[in-house]
C-alpha cells in the first residue's frame, strides 16, 4: 500500500524574463511504499530538489496532486547543508525540533542526547558546530531530524559535500537508523554508487522538465561494495541515467 503518489504533478517557477518562468517538473508520477528507502537521481537541475520540497509540502504544485494515505505522517527535512545554528551546541541543535513542538525540557533532552548517542556524537552534546568537522555537523544535523521520531525522512543531497571515507561511513549508519526505526527514506542524489548502495528503489529523473523515465528495484544491502553483484546494480542504475539524459 502506498505511503504517497505523485499524479501528473508539475510546477514552474517565475523569472524575472517575460518567458512563462522555468518548468521544473511535469506530469510527475511515482508512489512510495512504507519502509521503502528510495533515491531521486537524474540530472543537474532536473527538479530532484522541487519534487522533495513539494512532498515536505514547503511549496506547492501548479498542477497535479500529490496523496497521501491518511494524515500526512511526521516527516524530518535533512539538506545539503546542515543548517545548523552556530550559536548553539550539538544537543540544542539536535533538541530543535522538539523544542518547537513544546516538549518538556526534561524529554527533549534525554531524546535529542540519545539521538547524537546513536550518530556517534555522545561525547559531543556541548561541542558547537564551529568545533565539529564537517562529516560531524552532518550527523548533528542527522540527529536532529530522528530526535523528533519521523515517519518519513526527506534528504536532498545530504552527503554531497563530504569526503568518500566519511560518506561510505554515513551511508552505512543512515541504512542501520533507517532499518531500526522502520523510516520511509526518500533520498535525493547525484551519485550512482550512492544511490544503489542505499535504495530499495531507484526513480532516475530525465533531464528539465524533470519526471520518471525509469523505476528500478534492487536488492537493498547490507553490501559488499566490491562485489560482482553490487557492480551490476550500479551499471543498471548507470545505464537507466544514461537513457534519461
């Protein structure tokens, strides 16, 4: 049964150019399944990012719909960035959430210490996002969103910035979190290896206007990066984002 389904969406953002604007997205179609960890690849540009936001619900579709079963369920936003606030320490940033829904202090703390406890970061709840490395700030921000216990977790590009030893490393903890707390993933991403390694499903996007030219299932991990079988995921996924392009 599916969590949620995208119909015919589209959207179109204005320009300062008398032109119609820019069509991100157009007949958008694809459902996810509860539990399913699924990745958003295509092109630079191809609306990944607009169909995430659309789904957060921070802006909405010019045409189409996008249905959720029931109420739409708790979701946590991860982005490229960790947006964290540089005034606050690890557990603040990791509380935020928390403290906007007017969880006692008490609580938010103990959930938000136990979520940088599962990221690693347990010694690290007083340290600031000036004094953590980049790899850490991006778990602090990972923390974040599991502190408040979501449903859904939505990331756009989370680990695109960051070096292969410490992405490999946050790849493996992502799909551990995910697995133990049952999480709906839809994840946004550039990277084939990355998005065969993670995904139970991969949407390859085709060039602006962004929508699904190809919808692959796989075999989700654990993994041997260096095994024959893995080799064949990415060159299935290669060549599905090849034929978008």
């Amino acid at each position: 049964m599916s969590l949620l389904s995208l119909r015919g969406v589209g959207k179109r953002f204005a320009t300062r150019h008398k032109d119609g604007g820019t069509l991100a997205l157009s007949d958008l179609n694809f459902q996810i399944r509860e539990g399913e960890f699924v990745s958003l690849l295509g092109p630079s540009g191809c609306g990944k990012s607009t169909a995430l936001r659309l789904i957060a619900g921070l802006i909405a579709p010019d045409s189409g719909e996008i249905l959720w079963r029931g109420a739409r369920p708790e979701l946590a936003f991860v982005f490229q960035e960790a947006t964290l606030m540089p005034w606050a320490d690890a557990l603040t940033n990791a509380r935020l959430p928390l403290d906007l829904k007017k969880v006692p202090r008490a609580a938010a703390d103990s959930q938000a210490e136990a979520a940088l406890a599962r990221l690693g970061l347990k010694a690290f709840a007083s340290a600031y996002p000036r004094e953590l490395s980049g790899g850490m700030k991006m778990r602090v921000s990972i923390a974040r969103a599991l502190a408040a216990k979501p449903k859904l977790l939505l990331m756009d590009e989370p680990f695109a910035a960051l070096d292969e030893i410490t992405r490999a490393a946050l790849n493996d903890d992502l799909l551990a979190l995910a697995r133990e707390d049952g999480i709906t993933v839809i994840f946004v991403t550039h990277s084939v290896m990355e998005s065969a390694y993670l995904s139970s499903r991969v949407l390859v996007m085709s060039s602006r206007p962004g929508k699904i030219t190809a919808d692959i299932a796989l075999s989700q991990g654990p993994h041997d990066r260096l095994s024959p079988a893995f080799a064949q995921a990415q060159a299935k996924v290669a060549a599905a984002l090849m034929a978008a392009a």
